[in-house]
RNA sequence: GCCGCUGUGGUGGAAUUGGCAGACACAAGGGACUUAAAAUCCCUCGCUCUUUGGAGUGUACCGGUUCAAGUCCGGUCAGCGGCACCA
C-alpha cells in the first residue's frame, strides 16, 4: 500500500477533471438527466490576500450538494466568477502604479489557483467577471433602461460621505454611522446623485418574501430595513396670529390616527420648505435660522444617536387647527423630525408617544390623556382570573400620562375622544380614518422606511454611467450601440477632496456631443457602485458569451423550466448581504421582469446564509488580531480533502464556528483510516449481513442531511459507519463502493484514488448515488426501554415491529419479578420499537 | 424600545413526531507497541454517592401540561442578530 501522499493525489485529480470537462453543464437536458439544477455561491471580490479561510465553508458546502445532485441525475450548473470591481483594487493600484486591471487580472489568477487547489466542482468554462466590458456591457444595459423608465434619477441631497474612501455611500452601505467597508467616519455631505427608485418596489420586496424559502431571519431582516408602517396622512389647517382665515395646510403623517383628539402640537423638521413661506410672518426667525443652521450641521449620528434630549423653536406667528376639535395649537421645528420620511410633519400626541412625551415635558406643554388601559383584558379574563387582576391593580396605580406615555395599543380604550370614547384602538383608527376620508381632511397612508438608493461613486474603478448632460436636451442616454461604454485610461485613479470621479479630469472623455441634438455635451462621470455588476450576475453565467443580448430566451427558458420556478434553485451567502446585494439583485430582477427580460419576478428559490469561520480565538479574522488563517497553509500540511471535511464538521453551517486546527488534525486522521480500508479489500458484491442496515441507514442518512445543510451530522454518520467496518477487520467491495460514493461529495480527490486502487470500475463521478431501502434502514432486533413511572428499570430485545401485546410481555419479563411487587398497574404505554412505560402506584 | 433567534459535558457539537440526553469528534487521563519520542491501536471520560451490582441527579433559572419534557406552554435571566427620534 502506497502512503497517502494528498498533494499528488488531489493534483492528479485536478487535472483530470479540468481535461474531462467533468462539471460542464449543459443548456439541455441530457439523455437520462432528471434536469437542470442550478447552485449558485456568490461570487467573490478577488482582493490581493488571496482565499480567506471563510471562503471554503460556503463553496465546499455547496459543492457536496452540487456533487450530490449531480451523482443524483441533475444536469448542475456551480458556476464561478468575479465580483472585481471596488476600492481595494484601486487603492492598491494607486499605491503600486499599476493599473487596476492588471491588479484584477492577477488576483484572479490567485484565486483561480486556490479554488482548484480545494476541489470545486465549477463550470469554468462559465466564469464571469464584472470588471470586462462585454460583461458590464449589459450592467450599463440595464442601468440605462432604468434610466428609460424613469427609475434613475438625478437628485441633489445630503448623503453619506466616507471620509476616507472619499465616496459616498448608499444607506446600506453605513453600519453604526461607519464606512461598511473600512468603518472610517461617514459625514454628511451635499452632493448630486444618481438614485434608483427602489421604493417603488418596496411594497413588492416585502410581498414576494411570501414565495420564496428564505431563512427566517433574512426575511425579517428585510422586512425590518424596508419598514413599512401603516397609518394615515391628516391634513391640519395653519393660521398666522390675528388672520382669520386659514392660509395653508399641513399634512402630517401618523400610525396612530386614533390619538388625533390627543393632538396638543405639531413638529415639522427643520428642512421644511413652509418654513420659507412664513418667513415674514415668524416673529422668531432669527431663533428658527439658526436653529436650522444647527441641525443642518449636525451629522445623522448626532442627530439621532446623541441628540435624545429633545430641542426646538417653536413657531411664532403660527398655529395649526386640530381638525376634530378645532383646537389652536403651537407648531414647533425639531431635528427629531426627519424631512425624509413621511410628510416631515407630525401631530404630537405626548399622552401615547414617547418622543412627543419627552418633547412635550422639556417645553411644558399641554398633555391630554385619550387612550386609558382598559381594565381587564379578555385574553387575560380565559387564562387566570387572579393574575389578571394582580396586573390590573399594579398597573392602574402607573397609569399616569403625565408622567409616562401609554403606548401601548392592544390593551386601550379610547378617552375624552367624543365619538371615538369606548373603542378600542384597533376600532377608533378605522373610525377616524373613515370620518378624515368623508371631510376631506385625510387618507390612510402607507410608508417605508427604505431610501431610494444612492447609485453613484466618485471612485474609477467601477462602471462607467452611460449618460450625458446635454445643455438643452438635459440627461440623455448614449445609443445601446455604443455600450460598453469602456473606462478610458487615465494618468492618476487618485480620489479627490472636492467629491469628483478621477473620470472628471480626463477631458477626451467628459467632452462629447449629446446623442439627441448634436450639440456639445458632457458625459456623467461618476461610476456605478460595486453592487450594480452582482444584482444581475447570475443571469449571466446560463448565456456568459452572448454578445446580443442579456440571456438568450432559449437558456432563460431551460433553467426556469419554462419560466414556472425561479432561475437559480439554491443560491448560499452571507447573512452581511441581506439587506445589500440580496436586496438590490431581487429589485433589479423585478425590474427585469417589469420590462420583459426575465419571466419570473424572484430570482432566487431558496436562499441559505452560512456561519463565518472566527480565529482559533473565537473572534473574527483579521490581520490586526493576528489570528489569520491561510488556505494554503491547510493544503500544504492536511491537504484538500481534509480542509473540506472539517470545514462542514466544524459544526452548524448556518453558525458562525472558530478555526481549531486540533479540529482538522482529526478529519485528517479519518482520512487516513479511510485509505487504510484498502489493505484488506475482500470480495462481495452485497453489504454483508451484519452491516446491511447500518449501509441503508446511512445512505438514507446522508442524502437528508445534505439537503438540509446538516453536513457535520453526515461526517458524523459516515464516522460512525466507518467504525462499523473496520471493526470487522476487512471491507468488501460492494460496501467499499457505497462508502466512497457517499464520502465523495465531502472529499472528491481521495474517493477518487480508491475507487482506482480497488478496481472498482469507472471513476466516481461517473457513478449513480447509491439507493436505500426503507426496510432495510431496521434492524432485525431492536433494544427497547422498559420504564416504570417514567423511570428506565430495564432494557429488553425484542424483533423490529413486533405487536404491541408481544412487547409488553417482553417487558415486563425483562423486569423481574420484584419490581412490581406490591403495586397496582394504573397505565401502560407501548411506543413500538422504542418503550414500554408501565404507570403503577 | 420593537422584531427575530439562541442557551446541552473540559471543548465543537448530536438527539424525526415529546420516548434511554451527551451521537460523532476534539482535549484530557491510563495502557500497548518503541531504547525513546512521534504516529498508530486499546480502555476511561456530565456531576454526586457507591458494597463496583448499581443508586441518585443533570440540557440557563422558576413554574405548568404529560405516563414521559432538551423538545410543548407561561414567566425570569443571559447572549446574538436586525431595526430604531421612521411619528
């Protein structure tokens, strides 16, 4: 027997698949195939460290079940490529002087190396890349027929601007008031932007969740970013001082309509355009000015984080009348409402809302209780009478709106509200609305806390806008015949200060005629964000060299099965992306689908989000913390194989688990008994007897539990089976069979060279996946547990599926005399092939 | 504050529908082989008693349902994630 020299047989097996075109997909089905099954991981940003020691968990994880499917019948699809536009590679080019291509180019090479090096089963032949023009051909495609549909818009606004990326950032992009990337102090910052109206899906994003297998935790994590609320709109009439008559209104926004005869004040934000139209009625416009200067300098982490000591001005010279009672009250500026959601106006219900509450108490105004709690609830009344009282009587006792709100709005009854006393909240809130709707003094209204997104980036490295400032045409998109529009060379990649693309100083680029009129004209020089090249990406990889169009309708429609199931079947990434990449790509897909290209309007039937592999020391990786991993390392000492088994035996997929290279040292190890099967390979083409049902288990075993991510129960089953063998002292060959094409999944290259070794005809992936029976997954006789009272007493033998009666016989022999004795049977419980509990006093 | 999730040995983690808690590993201890070490193989391994047969106890905590609870229900505590002056 040969010593299990890892390197040279997992390079030989390398090389064989790349020769054979093992992984190829086929845009049809083949002659037995059960179909296309498309897996996808997402791509990665190919930096210049190479393979993080994270990247395998997911791509090993789905390449067990791309092998396992394809062992199965499916024609898969595992493609990879390239998500190689972004900051790095320019910084990294700026500080090396070589072009940011050329960084790209060798990073790809890098991480082409490893990813073969681990034994990914993907279609190369299918390999994209973000960065090449014939690709962002169609990134730039796209934006433009957003552009077309009046989805991309030009916008002037305060954004977020990292100071050290010296770019701004969409909304997504900002974590604790931080750069996501490189968590240097974002700022606020005036700027001119391109924005995708993505809140014209956000109904839609929330609605669609319905119909796809998502983790529940990605799904209330989007639905917590896009924020919907439900309320209404109420339009307040304002006065100024000694006019009588009504010189505006004033809508405002509310989720709690049903507190409108609560209403003491009005808030508007500081950026409220009426601000300009009372300017010469405000006898405190002085005070208001400089107000607003403050706030405007404020950045958003001061604004909302620090500042909940509640500040203001209040509005002199104006008032506004509460619809419902005609009641005068005071409008005062406050940073705390925001002009970017809903109207930037709210009515103060201090009595049932916290802010307005503390707002209310620091300027000493008026606080009207109109919502109490009700005394007893019925929900309570069916559960425990007592305690439902006990909570009654303490709670009365804190019941006072004057020195706490009360918001809650499941157990109130409306108060000092006219037609509205006696009703529950649920009930006054369609009462009012009905009642607003039929004066003409409001609507129900729904709103989002989801921004619109902001699309453009002052960096090179990305791509560029097709579009051009014409001066009498305005913005205008340049033919689809000129896409790519191709990033031009330029001297210096160098962000500048002042918030312009390096783009900006090239004047053969910027100086172009506008396509409509003729005139001179110039081109947008911002890029697109590092998300615009992944929202579609996977679109790509069915149809990666069509060169007239997105994806041929003929491959669309081979992997949507005609358009009835989304186009990937099991798409795996990074919880950090659910409310980035996963959100965007399922707005552009929407898109896609509004206009036609794609016909179904979720891009993704099933989504799962693996766990980050932390340092030995239970802490994320990073080079700071010194406790860094290298893949290569791993390969070098422990080899491929061993690398992907302890990468999915670690534990939880779908939890984050620390590296213990004591963990790797132990798959290494049955690895190494699994080669040792070869010294006593004997004859048989059937699992023996005393093995039968432990084959058939974890056949059945293994299959469930790749499909449900459970792949450290599968090792664990597949350790558990190999301890079975060798106990026996020999192998046979039907068994050594099964044993290899179940392992091959997790650890390709070893299986491989067995099957080799022992003759076992053919190569592995050639081989169907094995077959259970469900009969067989019994054994003979099982051990059943004989309890009394709840209690294990003894344990008996009894044959598999044996009657009810037969078992309790058993039992109760197996028991003895003695334990019984003296006692009355009271119940006994049989559970087939697993207890006996006899219940005796 | 709101929403979602999780608490099991020294460690990572197992336990279909409620049915023997701790699978499979790691670490540790003991033994075999060896001049020795490494590697490998064998044994022990939740805790507490123990006459070495076993007995009791144990899945964050308190209570409930049940013949039976890691699992279901109510409450408490701790931790993780998302949202958050979003009206």
């Amino acid at each position: 027997m040969k010593n299990y020299d890892y390197t040279a047989i997992e390079q030989k097996w390398q090389a064989y698949w790349d020769k054979h075109e093992t992984f190829k997909a086929t845009d049809c089905d083949g002659d037995s195939g059960k179909g296309g099954y498309f897996i996808l991981v997402e791509f990665p940003y190919p930096s210049g460290q190479g393979l993080h020691i994270g990247h395998p968990r997911p791509y090993t994880a789905m390449d067990i079940l791309a092998r396992y499917r394809r062992l199965d019948g499916y024609n898969v699809l595992y493609p990879m490529g390239w998500d190689a536009f972004g900051l790095p590679t320019e910084n990294f080019a700026i500080k090396n002087k070589i072009h940011p291509a050329i960084v790209t180019a060798d990073n790809i090479k890098n991480f082409t190396r490893q990813a073969k090096a681990i034994g990914f089963s993907f279609d190369w032949s299918r390999e994209i890349n973000t960065t090449d023009p014939a690709y962002y051909k169609w990134t730039q495609w796209i934006f433009l027929q957003l552009f077309k549909k009046g989805l991309a818009y030009k916008k002037e606004m305060a954004v977020n601007w990292c100071t050290s990326c010296k770019v701004v950032l969409a909304n997504e992009e900002v974590v604790d008031n931080a750069c996501e990337r490189c968590h240097s102090e974002v700022v606020r910052k005036v700027k001119n932007q391109w924005m995708l109206k993505i809140t014209e899906y956000a109904q839609r994003l929330i609605d669609d969740l319905a119909d796809v297998d998502y983790p529940a935790r990605v799904k209330s994590s989007q639905i917590n970013w896009i924020g919907r609320s439900t309320g209404a709109e109420v339009i307040f009439e304002t006065k100024c001082s000694g006019e009588t008559e009504a010189n505006h209104t004033m809508r405002v926004y509310t989720t709690r309509p049903d507190t409108l005869f609560g209403a003491t004040y009005m808030v508007i934000s500081p950026e409220h355009p009426y601000i300009e139209k009372w300017t010469d009625k405000l006898a405190n416009m002085g005070e208001v000015r400089a107000y607003q200067e403050k706030s405007a300098k404020k950045s958003d982490f001061e604004r909302t984080e620090l500042a909940k000591d509640k500040t203001g001005v209040k509005l002199d010279g104006v008032f506004a009348i509460n619809p419902v009672n005609g009641a005068q009250i005071p409008i005062f500026i406050s940073d705390y409402v925001l002009m970017s959601y809903g109207t930037g106006a709210i009515m103060a219900v201090p009595a049932h809302d916290t802010r307005d509450h503390a707002f209310a108490k620091a300027f000493n105004l008026p606080i009207i209780e109109v919502v109490r709690r009700s005394s007893v609830l019925p929900s309570d009344l069916a559960k425990n009478t007592v305690s439902a009282l006990g909570r009654e009587q303490s709670e009365l006792n804190q019941g006072n709106v004057q020195s706490e709100a009360f918001t809650d709005c499941d157990s109130g009854v409306m108060v000092n509200s006219d037609f509205l006393d006696g009703l529950s909240v649920e009930d006054a809130k369609v009462k009012i609305i009905e009642w607003l709707a039929q004066k003409g003094l409001g609507e129900p209204k729904v709103n989002f806390k989801l921004r619109d997104w902001v699309f453009s980036r002052q960096r090179y490295w990305g791509e560029p806008i097709p579009l051009v400032d014409c001066p009498k045409c305005g913005w205008v998109s340049i033919p689809e015949s000129e896409l790519p529009l191709k990033l031009p060379e330029v001297e210096s990649y160098m962000p500048t200060d002042n918030g312009e693309s390096p783009l900006a100083a090239l004047d053969d680029f910027v100086n172009t005629t506008c396509p409509e009129c003729g005139g001179a004209a110039k081109r947008e020089t911002d890029t697109m964000p590092q998300w615009a090249g992944s929202s579609w990406y996977y679109l790509r990889y069915c149809d990666p060299d069509n060169t007239d169009a997105l994806i041929s309708p003929d491959k669309l429609a081979y992997w949507t099965k005609g358009g009835t199931k989304p186009i990937v079947d099991w798409y795996n990434g990074g919880m950090e992306h659910t409310t980035l990449h996963l959100l965007y790509s399922r707005f552009w897909h929407k898109f896609l689908y509004d206009i036609g290209v794609v016909e179904m309007s979720e891009p993704y039937a099933k989504r799962t989000a693996h766990g980050m592999i932390l340092g030995d020391d239970g802490q994320k990786m990073s080079k700071s913390r010194g406790n860094v991993i290298n893949p290569d390392d791993i390969l070098r000492d422990y080899g491929a194989d061993a690398l992907r088994l302890y990468e999915m035996f670690v534990g939880d997929f779908e939890k984050a688990a620390p590296w213990a290279v004591t963990g790797i040292k132990g798959c290494k190890r049955f690895l190494d008994r699994v080669w040792n099967l070869q010294e006593n390979v004997i004859d048989g083409d059937k699992y023996r007897p005393e093995l039968r049902s432990a084959f058939h288990k974890t056949i059945k075993k293994v299959g469930h539990d790749i499909e449900t991510l459970k792949f450290n129960t599968a090792i664990a089953a597949l350790m558990a089976l190999l301890n079975e063998v060798t106990a026996t002292g020999a192998v046979n060959k039907a068994e050594l069979r099964t044993f290899l094409i179940l392992l091959n999944p997790f650890a390709p290259h070893i299986t491989e060279e067995l099957y080799e070794v022992c003759e076992l005809g053919g190569v592995v992936n050639a081989q169907t996946w094995c077959a259970y029976d469900e009969a067989l997954c019994k054994d003979n006789e099982v051990e059943i547990v004989v309890q009394i009272n709840g209690k294990v007493r003894a344990k008996a033998i009894i044959e598999s599926g044996c009657d009810k009666a037969k078992m309790l016989q058993i039992a109760k022999d197996a028991l003895g005399s003695t334990e019984l004795a003296g006692k009355t049977v009271v119940k006994e419980i049989v559970v087939p092939d697993k207890l006996v509990n006899i219940v005796a006093r």
